[in-house]
C-alpha cells in the first residue's frame, strides 16, 4: 500500500465519520476540493461509489461502509 493510498483512505475515513467533505478538510487542514478529489480517485481506483451525495450532505454507500471498517482497521495499524 502506498503512502498516496493510505492519505487517500484516512481522507475518506475522516469525511465518513464527520459526513462532511468540508468538516474532514478542517480536520486535515487541506481544501474541501481537496477531500472531493482523494475520495473521487479512491472511487475510481476500486470502480464504486463510497458516498451518496444529496444537497451538501454526504453518507455511506453499502460499500462505503463495509470500506469504512476495513480502512479504520488498517489506519488503526
């Protein structure tokens, strides 16, 4: 696993527990454009959507939340 790849996961385990890309970029302290592109390219990279986007608010896919256990596990490590 690549260093780019665990950012890429920390990034969507922050938006995941916070539901908000702009909430995870303050904890980050990176742009909110910044959280939409890392959770985008972990999306295309494993071909699913993780969140469901609805008027500003973001929550888990099904496989958005079995990811979001394994990825807390593995950042945990």
């Amino acid at each position: 696993m690549t260093v780019e790849s665990l950012s890429h996961l920390e990034t969507f385990v922050e938006a995941a527990e916070r539901g908000s890309f702009t909430a995870a970029a303050r904890v980050l302290r990176v742009s909110q454009a910044a959280i939409s592109q890392r959770v985008q390219q972990l999306e295309q990279s494993i071909g699913v959507p993780l969140f469901r986007r609805e008027a500003g608010r973001i929550s888990l896919s099904e496989a958005g939340q079995t990811l979001h256990e394994y990825a807390r596990r593995i950042l945990a490590l």
